[in-house]
C-alpha cells in the first residue's frame, strides 16, 4: 500500500468514526465539524467519561477493537479524532 492509499484510508476512518461518535452519543454537530485533531474532552467536544465508554461500546462493536476503561495509554488513545482512529487502524480486526 503506498502513502497516498494510507493517508486516504486514514482520512476514510476519521471520517467514519466521527460519524459513529455523533450518532452514538447524539451530539449536536455535525461529524464533518469535528477537527480531527481537535481534543475530544474538555475545550474539544466537551465529552466525559461515560461519553468515553460509550465511544468504546460503539468502537469495539464497529471495529473489533476493545478500548479498556483500565488500559494506561487512554489518555493518548482518546487525545482526539485523529489519535483514536490511528489507534483503531493499529488494532482492528474488522
């Protein structure tokens, strides 16, 4: 696979996956509107933790990927849009 078929799958995950983050926890914005690189909690999305489980209820259904509420690397995994997805480009089964 070359850079541009990596970069365009990557871009295709963010995309899909903020589609799965505004339908699964019904925010009202639109997924085109999150920044990829924009936090998720705090001054990003302004999501919390029951958010955070909720996006991972939806990740490992949608991906194969299990997110644990105990895994050390959380707060780099869920930074932003972009870090999540690498993650999920990384650890996918599906």
């Amino acid at each position: 696979m070359s850079a541009g078929n990596s970069t365009t799958l990557s871009l295709a995950l963010e995309q899909d996956l903020a589609r799965l983050i505004v339908t699964s926890l019904a925010l009202e914005v639109k997924a085109e509107e999150i920044a990829p690189d924009a936090p998720l909690f705090g001054d990003g999305l302004g999501l919390d933790s029951i958010d955070a489980l909720e996006i991972a209820l939806a990740v490992s259904k949608a991906y194969g990927v299990q997110l644990r509420s105990d895994d050390e690397r959380n707060h780099q995994i869920f930074v932003s849009l972009r870090s999540l997805a690498a993650h999920i480009e990384k650890h996918r089964t599906a």
